[in-house]
C-alpha cells in the first residue's frame, strides 16, 4: 500500500476534527492528491459536510472479510465527492455494530491497517480517517493503521486536560502494540485572540507542547456554515482566513510527507 494513512483523533467532542479531515483532504486533492477520506465516526458527518448522505460504508471495512468478492464490495461503496481526486468512504449509525463486532471477535489491534491494505492497495496517496471523540475500539485501531495523526484540541479551558491522556495513548501504541506512526501535530482549534481563556489556553498549550503544536485555526462562522451548506471552505471562501489556516496546515502536511 503507498498511501499515507492520516487519522484526525481526539477523545473530546466538537473540537474540530471532522471540519478538519473534511478541509484537509479536499486541500490534498486540490494540490493533485488522490485522497480517500474514511468516516470511522457512526455520526456520518464527514459525508453531510462533503454534501453526501451517511452511508454504511465504514461498517463494510470494518466487517468484512478478505476475498476478492468481498473487496469489490467494500469498494463499491466508495463514494466520488464531485471534487477531483476527492472520494469518501462514507460511515453512519451502522458503524456502532461494527465496533461491537470489533470487540466480540476480539479483533487484533492490526485490523483496520490490514483492511485497508487489502481493500486499497492502489491508486490513492493519501487516506484520512476522521474518527468518533472516544479511545479503544475502532478509534485504537485507526491510529495504529495511521502513519501520522493529528489532534486537534479546543483552544478553552479544560480542553487541554484530555490531552495528556490521548498522547498517553499514542505512546503506549508505540512501546507496546509496536505502532509504526507518529503524533504529526496538535492543532489548536477555535481560536480567538480577543477571547483571554483563548489566548490561555494557546499559551499552556506552548509550553507544555511546543515541539507538537502546529499554527491554530481561528474560530470561523463560515466553517460552520459551509458544513452546514455540504460545502468544504475553499468552495464557499478560498481567500477567508479559514481556508488559509486549512491550506497552511495541507502545505504543513505535504512538507512533513517529503511529498510536496
Ligand atoms: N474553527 C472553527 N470555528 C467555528 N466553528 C467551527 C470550527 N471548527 C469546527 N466548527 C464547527 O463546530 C462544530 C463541531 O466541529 P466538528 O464537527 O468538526 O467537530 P468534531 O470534533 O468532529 O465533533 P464530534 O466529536 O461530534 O465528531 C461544527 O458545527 C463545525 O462546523
Ligand atoms: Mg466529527
């Protein structure tokens, strides 16, 4: 398998991640990449900020076994978004019973890696995983799939407090499950300079991670609307501050690849 497996990763709510895989793979595509963005989250949102319905996409990677009638299927459900080089392996509500499928077969913590070679083997550079805000389960074996992840974190208070503990995470996959990747960055979300918990918060997160931090993203109206419109940033404002966080942070994601 060639492409980079990126997993967005949080175990805290509404901080930004699927606003963030959803931006970051259309950046990718919009630079030339093939990007396959993969809901691993049973909400659906990365398909109804992409315009696109939930679909049990993800259930079908997440159940199905190896022959090749059963990869032709996965496949099938792979979706074209309307944006070159943009497809998406929907997910929805479905997804839970894969999760306890997951944990009944004790499925070893290798498993969507293995899906995923075996389903995707070519033509794409980069795949995305936008997951659920938890740990274990299907969100453990997507960052063990990932060669990088990155965690976005609310710039409030509080926010930082789970951190500690998804870092945790990621360590103990390295030194004990024998996990290949690494953290790619913490990304400071809903930022907002006149705001002093904002600004706090930015700060903390500087010192205790500063060699992890990559550039905020401000708090944008228009990122929420252009979700709520199933539309990515850079179709609704290419030129908003938004879209520049968003394409400084794919410029970010190319470098640290070698591959822009
Ligand atoms: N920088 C931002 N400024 C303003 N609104 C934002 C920003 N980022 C995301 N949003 C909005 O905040 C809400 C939560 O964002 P998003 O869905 O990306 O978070 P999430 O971490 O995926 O949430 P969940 O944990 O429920 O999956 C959405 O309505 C989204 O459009
Ligand atoms: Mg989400």
């Amino acid at each position: 398998m060639s492409a980079k497996v990126i997993c967005i990763a949080s175990q805290k709510g509404g901080v930004g991640k699927t606003t963030t895989a959803v931006s970051l793979a259309h950046g990718l595509s919009q630079r030339g990449k093939r990007v396959l963005l993969i809901d691993l989250d049973p909400q659906g949102q990365a398909a109804t900020d992409l315009g696109r319905n939930p679909e049990p996409g993800a259930f079908h990677l997440l159940t199905m076994g190896s022959s090749p009638q059963e990869a032709g299927f996965v496949q099938s459900w792979v979706r074209f978004t309307g944006r070159d080089g943009l497809y998406l392996l929907p997910g929805d509500r479905q997804t839970l019973s894969a999760q306890t499928v997951l944990n009944a077969q004790d499925k070893p913590i290798s498993a969507i890696r293995q899906s995923i070679s075996r389903f995707f083997k070519d033509g794409l550079d980069y795949m995305l995983f936008d997951t659920a805000p938890s740990v274990g389960g299907i969100q453990e074996r997507a960052v063990w799939a990932a060669d990088l992840v990155i965690v976005p974190t609310a710039t409030e208070f509080l926010s930082v407090d789970g951190l500690g503990k998804m870092l945790r995470q990621l360590s103990a996959l390295q030194e004990q499950k024998k996990w290949r990747g690494s953290l790619l960055g913490i990304l400071p979300t809903f930022y907002d300079e006149q705001a002093r918990e904002s600004q706090a918060t930015l700060e903390n997160l500087r010192e205790r991670f500063e060699a992890s931090l990559l550039p905020p993203i401000h708090r944008a109206t228009l990122l929420r609307e252009s979700a709520a419109l199933g539309r990515t940033i850079f179709e609704v404002d290419p030129l908003c501050r938004a879209a520049k966080e968003y394409q400084a942070l794919t410029k970010h994601v190319l470098k640290f690849e070698g591959a822009g």
